[in-house]
C-alpha cells in the first residue's frame, strides 16, 4: 500500500471498530495488488459492508473521521449499488463502494475486480469466506458466438453512418459523443476480441480499457493517435476514418483467427458510403 494512503485507511479502520453500522471493511484495487500495484496517482478502492447504506451517502461525519476532504459526491457502480467519492488533501482520492450486509445479491457483480487482490481490512463476521468465494467465481474470457460477434461489426458499421450525418448537419456535439464514445466502446471490445485471438481465453485484457497499452499489440496503440476527435466538422470526420480502419483491421484478423464469417456487405456499404461523401 502506498504510504501517502495509510492514515486513512487507519482511520477507517478505527471508525469501522466502533460503529455498528460497518460489519466489515475490504480494500480493493490497486493498493491491494502485487503487480500494476498503486503509485502516487493512485486511489484508494474499498468495499464497505454496512447496515445502514443512506448514512454513509447522506452524512458527513464518517468521512470528517478519516481526514480533511474538499470534494465529496455519490455515484452509482458497476454492481447497481451506491458509492461515495471523496478527495481528501493532498488530492489524495478514494472510492467508498457501499452493500447492504444482510443483502450482499450483488457482490458477484465484483468478482472481476475483487479476484485479482483484495485485503481485509476489518471483519466483524463472515465476509472474509463471502469475499473468498466471490474471488474464486470470476468468469474467464469466454469467445462470443458467431452472431454476436457480427451483430458488433453491423452496429459499428451503422454509427459510422450516423455519426457521419450528424457531422453534415451540424450537430458537432453528438456526433463527437458518438465517434470518442459509443464508437470507441464497440473498438476496445474488438481490440479485446482480437487480443485474445491473437494470445488466448486466459490473456489478460482487463476491463474498461485499464492499462490497454501494456496488453494491446504495439502496432493497434500506435493508432490511437489518429482516432480521436477535435471539435470540428474536419476533425471528426478525419477521426470517424481513422476509427474504421483500426476497426477494420482487428475485426478482420479476430474473423480469420476465429474462423468467422465478416459481414462484408455493412463494411462496404458503409465504407463506399463515407468515402462518396
């Protein structure tokens, strides 16, 4: 763990000890983690177990205990449930995610993030063996099938369309929203289909992007350079480009490897089309 973070997670740890409201306290994330372990930019991740959940969003007094804080807002998770951010001094920040500890139907929801490290940090009963099992039941990288596989090619190949229009008319803003957002989520899943076409089930992708430089070919990082918009008709549609034919590219190669059929009729049509326009 990196020193800059121990005094509040002893804080939290001492608040934890005397309230009834925590059963138990697990750290995740990068300061539980042996390898891409935390570093001075790093957060502090924490799963709280607790049997009041509006408390801990509406009150302020648990997280004055743990130090001085200047931004403080909640936000919904991955998991459905809720969770505060806070930046405490020295723009040191941590996530608080929160369950209900006589609920816990959502926890498996975490098992991506929780398998890879996790520390107990303060438990009052039996979370210690529910955390270890929700460790052990994450999923592997699992192939789609054939259908899905081209569904997400039709889908791209539809935006590059759509955007493409909003760009014509004027409509900057949704158009960018569309190319740096939706666009950029169907690639990763492409880029991650590819790398575990290329290297296998068990290669390690991540999630949600995280450390894509280390994982992704060299050749596909070295691309992202061009993908990415400026707020300009030119721009987005050298962007829109740029986006099809890293696309192209790794979705092509992940068919091959995979042994799919490429519905080439949307990548042409939408190809001869952006390219007429």
């Amino acid at each position: 763990m990196n020193s800059r973070y121990e005094d509040i997670i002893k804080n939290l740890i001492k608040y934890g000890e005397t309230s009834e409201l925590i059963k138990a306290e697990v750290l995740i994330g990068s300061q539980s983690r042996q390898s891409n372990c935390a570093d001075e930019y790093s957060d502090i991740d924490v799963i709280l177990f607790v049997s009041d959940i509006d408390f801990f969003i509406n009150s302020d007094e648990w997280i004055n205990f743990l130090g001085k804080y200047y931004i403080s807002f909640v936000e919904k998770t991955v998991s459905g449930g809720m969770e505060r951010r806070v930046f405490f001094e020295n723009a040191i920040d941590a996530d608080f995610i929160f369950l209900q500890a006589d609920d816990i139907s959502r926890i498996d929801e975490l098992s991506e993030i929780v398998s890879r490290a996790y520390k107990i940090l303060l438990d009052k009963t039996n979370f210690t063996d529910i955390i270890r099992n929700v460790a052990k039941s994450d999923k592997p990288f699992s192939i789609p099938s054939e259908s899905e596989f081209q569904n997400l090619i039709s889908e791209f190949w539809f935006h590059v369309i759509w955007s493409a229009k909003k760009v014509m008319r004027g409509e900057l803003w949704s158009a960018i929203s569309c190319v740096d957002g939706h666009m950029k989520e169907m690639l990763l899943k492409m880029i991650e289909y590819y790398s575990h076409a290329l290297h296998g089930a068990d290669y390690d992708t991540w999630h949600s992007g995280r450390f894509i430089e280390h994982w992704s070919e060299p050749w596909v990082v070295e691309e992202f350079h061009n993908i990415y918009a400026g707020y300009s008709d030119k721009d987005i549609m050298k962007a829109i480009s740029a986006t099809m034919n890293l696309f192209q590219k790794v979705s092509v190669e992940t068919a091959d490897k995979w042994d799919y059929q490429y519905p080439v009729i949307s990548d042409k049509y939408a190809t001869e089309w952006f390219n007429n326009i």
